[in-house]
C-alpha cells in the first residue's frame, strides 16, 4: 500500500482563511437574503456555514426540483432518496426480510487535482453512506471517465493512474470487494476527469438506522466518531461547487481530504459491533456521515430532518491541532468521521466501543469517539467555541430547501446526417478482419483487466461472478443462504457527447440488461449525473435532458432511483464542458444463485444469435469513431424492452449484453473465455452495420436445434478463428493479445 | 487436548470473517480474538492469522504486528508446538515474527514477502497452489495429497518472498517451501507467478511444521458458490476447493 503520511505535505496546503469571505461562493444576493433572514451580520463561522450548506454540492438548490421528475419508489424500494443511502427490498430468508443498501456519489473534482487522495476520499466517503445506514458494507464499484491517458506525461494519465491506485488502495485495505465499474478515454474529460463510486451495503430491513433523530430524542447526546478534525478539506462544498481553474490547483488541494483507509476499516468494525448492541436492546438512534459542511452540516441534517435543533461546543471535538480556528473545527471535511444521536443510558458503552474496545486512540492519533453536544427541542443550530456562541440560527433557515432557478435553452438538436455516407465508409472498409483488430484494441473496448486486478474482488469471500468475468458482478452476501445480489454501471460518454437525453435513456437501459444478463431481476437503480456549469443554459439543458432520459428509461423498466448524486461545474477554465454523463448503476436480485447464467460461448455448432431490436445505428459507436463516420445514436424500443429480458431469460444458455465494440466485440470477449478452443463463422452476407452497432440488445447462445430467436450472427466453430462475412480471417489468440494489452501502458 | 482455535483480529485484519466462517463450516471451535485482548490467547490451542492490512502495512507488511501483544501469545505457543495458520498478511506477520522458517531467533526475520516484481501494484488474480513438500512434513498439511493443487486468489501487494542468498538455501535444505505457485494443470513454471517470488514460492513452512505461512487464500475460492465452473445440483454452500488446506488443518488441531 502506498504510505499515506508522507503525501500529507502536498495536501495539507491550507486554503489561506485570512482572505476569508472574499473566497465564499455564496453569491451577492445569497449574502444579503441570509443578513435579511438573520437580522444582523452574519459570524464569520456562520458565512462559511451557509457557504457550504448553500452550496450547489449540499443544497442542490438548482437540481432538485428536476429530480422530483425521477421515479423513486415503487414495490421494491424500502427506502428512496432523501437519506445517506437508498434500500432496495432483497428477499426473505428464514423469515427475515434483507435489503440492500445503495449510494452512488461523485468525486470528480478532488481526483482531478489530487488523483489519489481525491479517489480515494471518494471510497471512504460512500462507504460511510452506506454504513451509516446500519449496513455491513459488502461492494464497491467505480464507473470512470479518463481523458486521453496515452502519454505518460500527460496529467491525464496520472489522473487516470492516480485515481486507480487511490480507490484500489482505500477499499482493498477495508476489504470490500470491487464488484463492478467501468472506464471510458475520451478527449472531454481531458481537463476534468468523472470519479464516480457506488458502495452495496447489506441489512435487516427491521435494523435500519436512519440518518435523521428520532421522535422523542431532545436531550439525546451528539457523538463525533473518527479521526481528529484538522484543517485539510476546508471548503470542500463550495470547491466542487465551481469550476476548476489550473491556476488555482495550490490552493484548490488545501480542499480535498487525507485518506485514512486503516481507520477507516477499524471504525468500520467498531460501528457493526455499537450496531449488534443497538439490536440487543431494541434502541433507535440517528447515525450519519460527515460529508461536506463537516460537523455542522452532519449535525445541523441529522437533527433538523427529525424536527429539532442542536447545540455543540467545538471545544469539545478533538483536534489534530490546537488552535484550530471555530470556522475549521465546524465545516472543515476531515475524513473518517461519523456522528451518532444517542439517548444518553447508552453513550458510555458506545465510547467504551469505540475507545477501549477498538482503541481508536491508540489507532491514529487523538482518534476518538466523544460527546460534543445534544440535540435540542428548539429548532435552532448553536455553536460554542471558547465559552462564546460564534453561530446561532434557525436550523431550517440552514438546512431547508434554497432553490435557484436557473435560465435553461433547449438543447439544440443535431442536424441529420446522410446513411449513404456511412454506408459508403462502411463498403470502403477493406479487411473487416483488421477492422475487428482496431476494434478490440480501443481503449473503450479492450480488457479492463489491466485496471481491475489492482483492486480486490473477492475478499469477504462472498463472490460468485467476479469483475470482468460477465456483464454484471455477482455476490452471496448471506451466508448459507443462495440469495444473490448483482451489480452493473452503464453511461457511455460517446453517446453524451451526441445526445444528453437519449445517452440517459441508453444508460438505464444498458445498466438493467447487464443484471438481466447474468439470470438476475433487476430491483432498482441509482444515478450520478455529472454535467458542466448549471448557469450556462446550453449546459443546462443538458442536465435536464438527461433527466427526462432516466425518468423515461426507469418508468418503462418499471425501476426506480433510490440514491443519487449530482456533480455540476464539471468545466475546464475555458469553459469546456465534459460529455453529458448521466451514469447508472442497477442492482439485480437473484433469489437462487444456483440458476445464475454464467458466461460461456457453448459448443461447436452452437449459434449466435441476436436479440432485441436492431437499427444498426452507428452514431456514437466505437466503430463510427474509427471509420469516422457521423449518425444519430441508436434508438431503443423502451416500451419492448420488458419483453425483451422476458425473452433472454427464457433462453437456457449465455447472454452476453452488446455494449462497446457492438455484437463484433461482444462475440469476440465470449471466444476469449474459451480458452482458445472455438471461433466463430459470421454468417456469410451478414450486414457489418449489424455487427458494429451498439445498444442492440443481447448476443446469445443457442443450439443449432433450435429456431434462433433472432438475427443468427454466425455459428462457434471448433477452430479458433474468427471468419468475417467479408471471407477475412484473424485468430482469436491474436486478437485476444491485442485486447489484453491496450490499457498495459496506463496500467502496467 | 485444546481444539479451540482463535482467528486474530490486529488493527487492519480484513478477512477475519471468511476465515472464521470456513474454519466454523469445517466443524472447528473458532473465535475471533482483537487486538485489545491479547491475554485470552494463551486459551486457544491454535492460532489462524488472517489477511488484511494490519497497522497499514507500515514499514513492511506484517512488520508491525509481529510486535503486537497478540503475536507474545502466538510465539509462546508456537514454542509449546500449538499449530498455527498465517494466509496472506498473516503469512507477513509469521515472517516478520521470525516464526517462520523459523531458523533464528523470535522477532528475527529471515526472510520476507515484500513488494510485487516487476510491477510494485496489488494484484488480484486466481491462482493455483501446489504442495512442494510431503505432505507429512507439516502436521498442517498431513491430510493432503502429495503435490496436491489448490485453488486460492492472489489478492497482495506485497507477496514476492525475498531472502539473502544464505537464507534462500536454508530454505530449500530445509524443505521449508511447502506450496509453490502453478498452473491449473498443476504445471509449475515462472508464469504460474504472480509477483515474482524467489522459488516461485506461495508458502513455507516452519522447521518444526507447526508452523504454515502461505500468501493466496484458499478460503476466497472456498465454497461451491465461489466456483465459476460449478456443476448443477451442488450445494451451494458446501466447502470445496481451497477448503481442502483448512480442512487439514482443522484435522490436525483436532489430532493434537
């Protein structure tokens, strides 16, 4: 593992506070309504309190009306946004109800400054949504978006390294398996990488703890758990509220956190231990993370969503550091710190857990549970510091729903383009065998393995399909039991680039078929949303777009969205946006592993075929990028999409999703399963379009026996090559060697 | 005679819970047993060191845990002949602790499994291990077949065994490499390695053969479940693949 103390001195550049108000993000107008709403001037500690809570990362002040348009519940959603984390119903197993608990953030900009520390404070803080719910933690998964990483040199690719080795290094030492994740290159995230991670935890329904306090708790004790606040992620909010300038990377890293994954692990183990005692005696308590704002935007939410106020003295919080200002010690984001209301009877036996028990003390320095307030039936949030009130205002004032609304123009659609080119280019292609090479060897199609062996996929000892090995992870999370749960991530940039909306659609849509893949039901989804700056309208749109595509993809999946994130300002100082990134992940249910589908290409004779609808457009397709060729994307029939899982599940063999690379790809990754034993004979005449398109559905096997379900591709063959409809020829082993090898350089 | 075995906790242990839950699938009395207490140890009559990152691989991995309290108790009964397990990071500590191969004194490692070669990075990746030793050497391995191969994942950053020259052939005298890396086919060849281990060694053994250090884990690819290839009809939680080494060595603490 890589020694985190000595990179300290390159994060710990603290955001000088002297220049103070003059690096707020609240806007004029913000100021003066919340002097209005006060009836004073506002503490210095309360400006930097609603800078942060106000800000578009806390707030979502120019977001959430549109998500209201998302589906959210439905009959397998225990729990639906609102909390740290959404719970989706498993399944009953010795008349237990089991729930999976779900949250899916972003940690773009942190990874885009400070690769490493940024990736991996994004693990550690999606692992803390999920715990926090009462939830032994049980999967990671980490959808990617890279600039274009070939030179070494280049900061894209120490973006894309950095941010590898940072999750691999954060969730391998708290054991959590990797269980699913993608990565794209694309010249759009250049200057502003996407590091989006989702962590799968696993509950009791009936053990659920919330993230609010609950009735009857006034009195109740606050308790800080976790590392010793010090200055680092100082204006964390408000930093990934705005756009990245190169000229402010210095004083931007002051804002991202340390990593502590060793903490992390023991504080991890520490809290399902205070859980067990919480059940043995019946107790209902409030839990939660601290995420942006630090301990006042923590407290402030955890007290204010159950109705009451709180009062909190910063003296009491322990610190790194003495003499650390009242504004640091209240909204600064140090890593690995939870905080719990407890009804005090039980308050000494949880520090005796915390502190005695695991020794948190003796674990990193002036680690510690303690109590440094209570919640309060009046509904104010009040700040100590020195025996002085620095911040005392109405809780809801601070964490009630602001809402900007914003100018929006629509999107400007493309112009149509003319097939016959396309077609003209596809004819010019002279070696489809050398097209399949090129294919395979993209970095948007080639073996992510190179990336994925970096990260543990099997600790817990509870996987059943691993990363890599299928379209979706697959884990036994309750022992003795053969309930499994299935993991998927979908959001292709290409598309994003051409289309926010149906790129949306096309993300919900891949996401769900990846589970159905593998023989799971789908049971709900979560989505990130990553856009560029929210007061460019055009950017804008983009954003809304991409919401009415989920809304559309869900409501005719009949899914809903039970966790989210939205990660605006993902712009370059000149302004550049990154592709509309809408991206998904769909949790899968499988309520006997033993009828799981796993990955195989069948037998010699065996046929190909293609199922789902099949336009064969190439827009946005890895095929279209290489040939250079200019078409809308693919259209999916949302309202057939339900018949068409029905259909793949119908079919006793593999399905295999077609994704990047089209059914050609496709096809080729199920022969290198195979051990170099069979290849495939395309069937003569066949279209190239329709093996190059994406978004078409499922390639699967089925005997030549029976009638094919849909278009027969070609038939397995005994003979390890891949024969075209062109008559070309390659050899699977040398097109295996290619794909294998694409991403060596980034990831040697 | 002891049964009990204790499954340690150090700060940073993460695969305590697979560990135990194998251990108990195999019939054996296990408990877990933290760092914060170390003095009820001295109990147990056999110890299972499991994978992680104790106290964050600082130094070296295992470096620190071998002075651990916990690791007074190990090293007392290691003397007295108490069988004990170390898979991965709790192969380190055995090694850090001197205990294995155990040819100087305590706390006085020998020999160490350090950094990856060529590439530094973590690597995951399923591997096949096969027994290098008789199977009577160690009284851990006594219930396998010879040369038999073992199914585990790799999952370590730093699992290359590196030792001085002089210590290297003490090793192979000593018939101390008791698994080394192998192919599924049981074929044992430097690509078989995943992190360039001198010897192409995945375990060793002590002089005594109380003693098993090996680095993949066997109790990640322990289960019918786990198995990619499985058949139709099994049990999906029956123990199977790399359960067999576990079986073993629950056999051996109950003959104890």
């Amino acid at each position: 593992m890589r020694p985190y103390r000595s990179r300290l001195h390159r994060v710990l550049r603290l955001r000088s506070v002297t220049d103070g108000l003059a690096r707020l993000a609240l806007r004029p107008d913000e100021r003066e309504r919340i002097a209005q709403q006060l009836g004073r001037e506002p503490t210095l500690v309360e400006w930097y309190a609603f800078d942060a809570q106000w800000s578009e990362h806390c707030s979502y002040k120019s977001s959430r009306r549109h998500l209201a348009k998302l589906p959210t519940s439905g009959p397998g959603v225990i729990l639906g946004p609102g909390e740290d984390s959404g719970v989706l119903r498993l399944g009953r197993r010795q008349g237990e109800e089991y729930a999976i608990v779900i949250a899916h953030e972003s940690h773009n900009h942190p990874s885009q400054v400070v690769p490493f520390e940024g990736a991996a404070t994004g693990i550690g803080g999606i692992v803390r949504d999920v715990l926090c719910m009462g939830a032994e933690v049980i999967a990671l998964a980490d959808p990617l978006r890279f600039g274009r990483a070939g030179d070494p040199n280049s900061h894209a690719c120490s973006v894309a390294r950095g941010a590898v080795d940072g999750i691999s290094a954060y969730g391998n030492a708290i054991g959590v398996p990797n269980l699913a994740g993608d990565v794209y290159f694309h010249e759009g995230f250049d200057e502003n990488c996407l590091v989006n991670v989702v962590a799968l935890g696993l509950v009791k329904e009936p053990e659920i703890v919330h993230s609010f306090v609950p009735k009857g708790a006034a009195g109740w004790a606050i308790v800080l758990v976790g590392k010793a606040t010090d200055a680092s992620g100082f204006g964390g909010a408000s930093f990934s509220s705005g756009t990245l300038d190169v000229a402010d990377d210095d004083s931007n890293k002051g804002a991202v956190q340390v990593p502590d994954p060793f903490l992390a692990s023991v504080l991890m183990r520490a809290s399902y231990r205070v859980f067990a005692m919480l059940r043995e005696r019946g107790l209902v308590v409030g839990y939660k993370d601290l995420g942006a704002g630090g301990i006042m935007g923590c407290s402030a939410e955890l007290c204010s969503s159950g109705g009451f106020g709180a009062r909190i003295e910063l003296d009491a919080v322990n610190a790194a550091l003495p003499g650390l200002a009242p504004e640091v010690l209240a909204v600064g984001e140090t890593q690995e710190r939870l905080c719990w209301a407890l009804p005090q009877e039980i308050v000494a036996d949880v520090l005796r857990i915390y502190n005695d028990e695991f020794s948190l003390p003796q674990i990193a320095r002036n680690a510690c549970a303690v109590v440094i307030g209570e919640v309060t039936a009046e509904p104010r949030y009040v700040l100590y510091h020195r025996g002085e009130i620095v911040m005392d205002v109405d809780i809801d004032l601070l964490t009630g729903s602001i809402r900007d609304d914003l100018p929006v123009q629509p999107c400007v659609a493309r112009p149509s383009v003319d097939p016959a080119i396309a077609d003209r280019r596809l004819a010019a292609v002279q070696s489809q065998a050398d097209l399949a090479a090129s294919l395979l060897a993209h970095r948007d199609v080639a073996s992510r393995e190179p990336l994925y062996r970096r990260y543990d996929r099997v600790v817990r000892g509870a996987t059943v399909i691993p990363r890599g090995v299928a379209d979706a992870g697959v884990l036994a999370p309750i022992p003795g039991s053969p309930l499994g749960v299935a993991l998927a991530v979908a959001g292709n940039p290409r598309y994003g680039a051409l289309d926010a909306q149906r790129a949306a659609e096309l993300a919900v849509v891949e996401a769900v078929r990846r589970v159905v893949a593998v023989g799971a039901r789908p049971i709900g989804l979560t989505d990130c949303l990553n856009f560029g700056n929210p007061r460019q309208p055009e950017q804008y749109a983009q954003f809304l777009a991409a919401i009415d595509g989920l809304s559309a993809g869900a409501r005719a999946l009949e899914l809903a969205f039970v966790s989210g994130n939205v990660s605006f300002y993902n712009e370059s100082a000149l302004g550049r946006a990154v592709p509309a990134s809408a991206i998904v992940a769909c949790v899968g249910a499988c309520d006997d592993l033993s009828t799981l589908r796993l990955p195989n290409v069948g037998d010699s004779g065996d046929r190909l075929v293609l199922v789902g609808a099949h336009a064969g457009a190439l827009g946005g397709s890895v095929a279209a990028a290489l040939l250079g060729i200019d078409e809308g994307l693919p259209e999916v029939d949302l309202g057939a999409e339900c018949a068409l899982h029905a259909q793949v599940q119908g079919i006793g063999s593999c399905a295999r999703v077609v994704g990047d690379g089209g059914a050609l790809a496709t096809i080729a990754q199920m022969l290198f399963g195979a051990d170099e034993r069979l290849g495939v004979r395309f069937t003569p005449g066949l279209a190239l379009r329709t093996l190059l398109a994406e978004s078409n559905g499922f390639v699967v096997v089925q005997p030549s026996a029976e009638p094919p379900a849909g278009i027969v591709l070609g038939t397995v063959t005994g003979d390890a090559v891949m024969q075209f409809p062109d008559e070309s020829v390659v050899a699977v082993a040398d097109l295996k060697a290619l794909w294998s090898a694409s991403l060596e350089d980034i990831y040697p | 005679m002891n049964r009990r075995i204790a499954v340690l906790v150090f700060p940073g242990t993460n695969s305590e819970g697979e560990t135990l839950r194998l251990l108990r699938d195999l019939g054996a009395d296990a408990q877990l047993v933290h760092w914060s207490r170390p003095q009820e140890l001295a109990a147990y009559g056999a110890y299972v060191l499991p994978g992680g990152f104790a106290y964050e691989d600082r130094i070296r991995a295992g470096a620190i845990a071998a002075h651990d309290h916990l690791m007074d108790a190990v090293i007392d009964g290691c003397a007295k002949g108490k069988l004990v397990l170390g898979i991965c990071n709790g192969a380190q500590i055995l090694l850090e602790a001197g205990l294995v191969p155990g040819t100087a004194a305590a706390r006085r490692p020998t020999a160490a499994f350090t950094h990856n070669a060529p590439q530094p990075h973590f690597i995951c990746r399923h591997v096949y291990v096969k027994l290098a030793s008789a199977p009577m050497r160690s009284a851990i391995t006594a219930s396998l077949d010879e040369g038999a191969l073992i199914p585990a994942w790799a999952a370590h950053a730093q699992g290359r065994l590196a030792a001085g020259p002089e210590h290297l052939a003490e090793l192979v005298e000593g018939a101390h490499v008791a698994f080394v890396y192998a192919h599924p086919d049981g074929r044992v060849d430097e690509q078989a390695v995943p992190n360039g281990s001198a010897l192409g060694c995945a375990g060793l053994v002590n002089r005594e053969g109380n003693v098993l250090a090996l680095m993949p884990h066997p109790e990640r690819d322990a289960w019918n479940v786990n198995h990619l290839q499985r058949r139709v009809g099994e049990a999906l939680f029956a123990p199977s693949g790399g359960a067999v080494l576990f079986e073993s060595f629950v056999r051996a603490v109950q003959r104890a």
